[in-house]
C-alpha cells in the first residue's frame, strides 16, 4: 500500500489531521490501534476554544458541533466559599463551546468512514527509515502483515505510542512536572447546577462543576494519588461536590448515578523536538498538560493545524520552509499552553505539606482576579486560546 500521509492514532489529533489534509487534496491512512466502539466511548474532554471549533467548520466537520455545542461567556472561579465570574466575551472577544471529545471523535469518525478510514485494530504499528525520503509504516490487520510505504509519518499516538520513541534519545530533551494530586472524575445524566463552569478552590481541595449538554454534567474533585476508585461510592463524590462548590451550586446540584468514573494523575509533559526527519509528533505524542486549563484536546487540534500547513506548503510549492519549521512553531504555542495549564494548576490546588504560604498567595491572587480586568483578560485571553 502507499499513501502520502501515514497516521499512527485515530484520537483528536490524527482525525483532525487526516480531514485537513483530505480536504487540502493530499492522501492519509490513519492507522489506529483500538476499534472504533472503544476509541468512541473514551471520556476525555469536553471544551473547546474558538480555533479549534472555527477549524473544524472549515474541514466541514462541525455539523452537529454547530448544532449540539453550547458556547459558554463565562467562568466562575471560587475561594473559600467567594465565587466570582469572569466575562470572557468582555475581555477576551470570544467564548469557549463545551461539545464532549467522545462527540468530536464520533463526528470525525463518521466522515473519514466514507473513506474507509480510520484501520481500526491495527495491531504492532511500526515506523521504518523516518530519517530517510522513503519512509514506511509496518502493521497486522486480522492477522496479515501490512506494509504502508508513505512520504511523511504524522506520529499522532497519544502518550503510550510508538511513535515520539522513534526520536533518538540522544537528539530528545524532555520536561515534566508531577503534581501530587489526580482527578476523580464523574459523568452522570442529570441537568449541570449551573450553566457555566465553576473551578473551585476549597480547604478540601480543589473541585470542577462542568458538562457534556444541559441534561448530561461532568464534575471533577482533586484526590490524592492513594485514592482507590472504590472508596468512592457516588453518594460520597456527590457529597464532596456539594461541599466544595458551595451552597449556591449545591442548591443547583441533581444527584445521581454515574454514568463513568475515574482518576487521572496530573502532569506537565513537553518532549522536544516535534520531527525528526519524516517524522512529526502532533497532540499528547508530544505533551501533556493537567486538564485544569482545558488545553490537551486544543493543543491537539492546534498541531495538527500547524503541521497540516506544512505539509501542504511541501506539495504544493515544493516548499520545505514549513516542515522546517513545524516543531519550532507548534513548540511555541504549546508552551504558553503548558505555562497557562501549570498556573492554572498551582492556583486552583490545594498542595499537600503547604504550610499556608501557598495558600495565601492563592487568596489574593484570585482577590486579585476578581478585581483586576487587566488580570482577567491575561486569564481569558490564554482560558479561550490564543490564536493560531
Ligand atoms: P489521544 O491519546 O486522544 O489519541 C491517540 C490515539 O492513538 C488513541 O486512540 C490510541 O488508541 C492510539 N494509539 C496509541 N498507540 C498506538 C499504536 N501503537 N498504534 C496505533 N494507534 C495507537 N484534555 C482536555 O482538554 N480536557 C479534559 O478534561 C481532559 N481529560 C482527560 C482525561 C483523561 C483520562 C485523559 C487520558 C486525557 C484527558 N485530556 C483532557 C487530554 C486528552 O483530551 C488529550 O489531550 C487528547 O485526547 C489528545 O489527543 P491525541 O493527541 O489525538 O491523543
Ligand atoms: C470537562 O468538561 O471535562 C473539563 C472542562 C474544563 C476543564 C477540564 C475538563 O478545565
């Protein structure tokens, strides 16, 4: 087989990248190692910022994200029991559109299908003779061995791939920052206590009050990294929401079962460089952030953006400029992402071991936030993204 663009992963990254390049009028396989109901089913992330959202209208893959996606004006942040809210149309010109990644995936999936796209369960995907002009991609599917030659290697695979191995240790320099806390996560069917989102600071630790649809709520509260699953029964999450919320969106809160539960760890992650030879990294290939900024599915939509032009600039004019410069460019955006998602992190947490310093630092840089448009619209302009 022969393609222009060999795709290793079928999450947001490599789907959004193979509909640009398809509608650019350059050939793809994507090939995923999972089958569709799986990879459909995964509960990831569930906002998204304006470029992401006005990408996908181009590559005509926003119908029902048009329809169904709910655009949010609007934050709240808490401290302590004080909420406040940030007006993001106000000072940064543009809102976020909550529309679940499980949506985006199904969307994209449903459109590469009438190409026969993605190769689900693609099993033991490897890469061949990336520093070479003729790179090629092995692969088994229902037990035949598959050799995909191609020009370029689009190495979308999330965190566990394959493919940011294949940049030479001695030529990688990564970067990473453990936070001592994950997530719990919690989706259940029953209408959001509020409209908008609530990221709350509380002695208890931090919580997030957010959604999938006004009859479909996702809610997060900060566990430490001993925590089982199975200590937390529903009632308990439930109760722990309402505390850490607050009295006025606990009065908005309707329990019941969940739907998904999980624990995330939270971390920084950044590997460096992006490409070597034929290869290039996009989305969680290539970086991590903790979820508290929203920004892992949007650095994944903004690679795949920045690397699809490059790849056209090579076909087209015959141009190397932007494969050149593919890991510098998305390098640049992808650190003021890490940088907002880690002060974002550092401000909504409760630390263990703080001996209070931390803590009031916190309080009155959201005192701060609260008052301050100029603090809010550095806050809004990084929460809503940052243009392309
Ligand atoms: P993905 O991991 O989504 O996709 C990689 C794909 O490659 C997968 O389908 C995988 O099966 C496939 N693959 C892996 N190895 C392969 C191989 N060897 N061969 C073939 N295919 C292979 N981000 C947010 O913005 N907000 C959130 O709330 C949020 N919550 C998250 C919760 C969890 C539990 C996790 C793990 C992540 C969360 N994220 C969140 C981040 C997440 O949304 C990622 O940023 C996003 O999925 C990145 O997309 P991709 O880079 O495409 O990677
Ligand atoms: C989510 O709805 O899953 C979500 C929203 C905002 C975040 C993280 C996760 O910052």
């Amino acid at each position: 087989m022969r393609t222009q663009v060999a795709i290793i992963g079928g999450g947001p990254a490599g789907l959004i990248l193979a509909q640009q390049l398809h509608v650019a009028g350059i050939d793809s396989v994507v090939l995923e190692r999972r089958s569709r109901a799986y990879v459909e089913e995964r509960i990831r992330a569930g906002v998204l910022e304006q470029g992401t959202v006005s990408l996908l209208q181009r590559i005509g893959a926003a119908e029902r994200l048009n329809a169904e996606g709910l655009p949010h004006h609007g934050v709240s942040l808490a401290c302590d029991g004080e909420t406040f809210r940030i007006d993001l149309q106000a000072v940064a010109g543009k809102p976020l559109t909550v529309y679940g990644q499980t949506e985006l995936t199904r969307d994209l999936n449903a459109i590469l299908a009438t190409r026969d796209q993605p190769v689900f369960e693609a099993e033991d995907v490897a890469l061949h003779d990336i520093a070479t002009d003729e790179p090629y991609v092995t692969y088994r599917k229902d037990g035949q061995e598959v050799r995909l030659d191609c020009d370029f290697i689009a190495g979308c695979d999330g965190a566990h791939g394959v493919s940011h191995k294949m940049i030479p240790q001695d030529l990688r320099k990564t970067f990473e920052r453990i936070y001592p806390f994950g997530w719990l996560g919690l989706l259940a069917d029953v209408p959001p206590c509020s409209h908008e989102l609530i990221y709350s600071n509380h002695p208890r630790g931090f919580a997030l009050a957010s959604m999938r649809s006004t009859q479909r709520s996702r809610y997060y509260v900060q566990v430490s990294l001993d925590e089982k699953l199975e200590d937390w029964p529903d009632d308990r999450i439930w109760d722990e929401l309402a505390i850490r919320l607050g009295p006025k969106a606990a009065a908005g809160m309707t329990r019941g079962p969940s739907l998904e539960k999980s624990i995330a760890p939270l971390r920084s992650y950044v590997a460096e460089p992006m490409r070597h030879g034929r290869l290039f990294l996009a989305g969680d290939a290539a970086h991590i952030v903790p979820p508290t900024g929203a920004k892992g599915l949007n650095l994944a939509a903004s690679d795949a953006y920045y690397l699809c032009e490059a790849i056209v600039g090579f076909y087209r004019n015959g141009s190397q400029t932007g494969l050149d410069g593919y890991s510098a460019q998305a390098l640049s955006r992808v650190w003021k992402a890490v940088r907002f998602s880690w002060w974002f992190t550092q401000l909504m947490h409760r630390f263990p071991g703080d001996d209070g310093f931390a803590h009031r630092v916190q309080v009155a840089e959201l005192d701060y936030l609260s008052r301050s448009r100029a603090a809010q619209t550095a806050m809004a302009e990084n929460y809503v993204g940052l243009p392309y």
